[in-house]
C-alpha cells in the first residue's frame, strides 16, 4: 500500500472522539489550515453555505460550558428516565462513552477551543424558508462532510475532536452568547484541543455486518477483508 | 510539514465531485477497503446505525438510473421554473455544474458501482420514531460523516465520486428496486469510479471569508494562510 493511502486510512482509523484535553493552546496557524480543510468539502449546489464561529475566549467558553451541561443534563436524565438507550447500553464500552461525556459536559470551559460549525440558512437556496431548514437531508450533506475533514485535518496535526449536537435545546442561548444571527444554524459544536490520552484504532461493527451486494440481504464478499 | 500530513490535505483538496467516469470495474478489495473506512467514521451514541448497498447489478443500476433522472428532471424544472438557484447561478463554474449534473443523470446507469449510503431508524434512538427521523441534525451526523470518510478513502485509492441526495423525491422506488426495508432511509446516493478527467484542486471561499474568533463578525486573522 502506498505511504498517501496508508497516511489516509490511518487518520481515519484513529480518528477516536477525544473528550480530555491537555491545557495546551491551539497554534492558529493550525487552526487556520483545519478550516481551510473543511472548506474543501462538498455542499448542496456548491454553494458552501457554512460558517466557522473558532471560541478561545476564555469568558465566552465559560458562557458556552454552562449552557451545554444545561443541555447534556437534561438529554441524560431523559435518556435515563426513557430508556433511550435501551438498545445500545449493554455494549461494551457504553458506560464508558457516557462517563467521558459527562467528563467533557462538566470540563467543556477548559477546552483549549470550541468551533461552532454553523449552516446559513440563507445560503441554502430551496432547502430553507424564512430561516427554517424544510430539507434536512440536503442541508445536512452540507455540513457534515466539512466537519469531518475538520476533525481529520486536525488529527493529522496530533490534534483530537468529537462532534457533538447535544446542545441542541440551548441552541439560541449559545448563539446569543456568540452574537450568530438567528437565521445561522449551529449544526455542530466540536471541542478540540491536544489530547491527554494517546490516539488508538475505533473500534466499530465489521463491514460485512453492514454491507450488502447489489441488494438488502446479499452478503457482500469481504473474506480476508474485515478489521484486523 | 510532515508526509502523512500533506498526503491527507492533499486528499481533502483535491476531492471534487466526479461525475464522468470510465467504464473500468471497482475491484472488490477496494471496495471492501473504502466501506471499512467509512465505519471508522463517529455517529451519534456510537451507534453505527449505518447500512451500506453496494450496486454493480447492470439491472439494478439501469433501474436506479431511470429513477434518479425523474428526480432530476423534476428537481432540474423546479429549479428553472423558481428560479431557487438565483442565489448562486451567477457565479464562476455553476453552468458547468449543472451540465455535469445533467450528464451524470442521464448517464447514472452507466457508472461502474453506485453506493446507497443508509440510516437504519431503528438504530436511532431517540432521533427516530416509527421509521420517521425526528431529529434530523443528530440522526445525518451518524452517517454524513462516514460518507466522507469513503470519498476521500475512494479519492485515495484513485477513485472518483459525488455526494447526492437529488434522488429524495424517488426514495421509495429506489428502496424498492435494492429491497430496502421501509424502516431504512437511504441518505445518499454515491457514484463511483474511476474518473475520466484528473484529479483537480478544488475552488472554494476562501478562510477569511467564513471563519469567525470569538463572535460573529470578528475575523479570525488568517494572513497568508488562505487558499495558495
């Protein structure tokens, strides 16, 4: 395999959600170059309709911290309270997950930068009105992709990442707090800085537990090809 | 700086959408090799609730083709008769867009594999009820992410690509076509092959023009970082 795919495949491999930091500031050179590669994602009709809000101040990363464990303690005491995790809790490495979360939720201030990656509903043509998104899926395929090569870009330089949405119900308060326009979208919150762990390999369901051949069913041949 | 880090922004940089392909096959270790990297993607809960169909079925493909353009060909008058891309029809390159976009749709059959990138709902969590996404910003950053993750994978092993989601108005036909459960949403439609053209740099906005330090409006100071 050649040293540019094995470079690829490797960042990927080891692109864990890093939820501990290492205090270390974030040079902004690097953080340029991350958002230079989340512009060369793909978006609906090209129209690159995103915008990169970067928090290093430390009063307005307080202001952030507070509202998300708002919003992570009443996600956790719903899920709780609901079950909503019935289906994946008893997985190795749940328990874990939610620990770290938690961890992240109660430390989110400490973070060395927050990114508010933000859709502009403006830019989003036929797939918003009035400041609304009435196409999801599309306005989503906008973003999504740019975020990941944010978090891959900042791998690549020793930095970690993790997406997060869970803000979601404090959405507005979080954009008072960074003077984003209501007709602006924060579709992710990605706290990133240097990690105090080091990175490892995901650990994820094989592919042929989740591919098929030319239709629902048909077991794509994988033999020889599965995580190792 | 550094090999492996060059070898992955070169990757995200040159990862346009490809929509002519040449005729030649997908091998199916490269096939298994980019569907592994696209699980090594985050998702929300860490719930994988990604399903992956893989087409090659000449059948198959000329039924999907059919199908995606009567999408296109509605969506393509919608967009005429609305004038819903008066926003962005006026910049450099959107003609030749919308001309390669028309000959992928007319060509769709054609293309060596078509991927169809699905969100199990049942997977989901809280984000679904009865086979309905609820919360569409949580449930499309499970999957848009591994989508990524297998373009540039693809990108890496010489492979074009291109992210749609035209085909929405069609969804059901197409779930039809490959034998897609109902309770399973198709969240892309990924052509793929080897591309007929090089491999370019992409053009996008540059840095300065979509990144924010602290709060809205303030500019992050980017001199002498953006796009070279």
């Amino acid at each position: 395999m050649d040293g540019a795919l094995q470079a690829v495949l490797d960042t990927m491999r080891t692109l864990g959600s890093v939820r501990h930091f290492r205090p270390d500031p974030v040079p902004l050179d690097v953080l340029c170059a991350i958002l230079e590669a989340a512009t060369w994602a793909p978006s609906a009709r090209n129209a690159q309709p995103w915008f990169f809000v970067v928090v290093q101040d430390r009063q307005r990363k307080a202001a952030i911290g507070e509202l998300y464990l708002k919003a992570w303690r009443v996600a956790q005491s719903y899920t709780e309270g609901s079950g909503a995790d019935r289906d994946i809790d008893g997985r190795p490495g749940y328990r874990g997950m939610i620990r770290a979360v938690d961890d992240l939720a109660a430390h989110m201030s400490e973070t060395p930068v927050i990114i508010l990656a933000c859709l502009d509903t403006t830019q989003l043509g036929p797939m918003a009105q009035h400041g609304n998104i009435i196409a999801p899926q599309s306005a989503y395929a906008s973003i999504f992709p740019a975020v990941q090569n944010l978090m891959l870009a900042a791998r690549s330089y020793g930095l970690g990442s993790t997406l997060t949405t869970v803000y979601s119900a404090v959405e507005d308060d979080i954009r008072r707090a960074c003077k984003i326009p209501a007709h602006v979208h924060i579709a992710a919150l990605i706290p990133l800085g240097y990690p105090s762990r080091p990175f490892r390999h995901v650990k994820r369901k094989p592919v042929d537990e989740v591919a098929f051949l030319d239709c629902w069913g048909t077991p794509l041949p994988t033999r020889g090809r599965s995580s190792k």
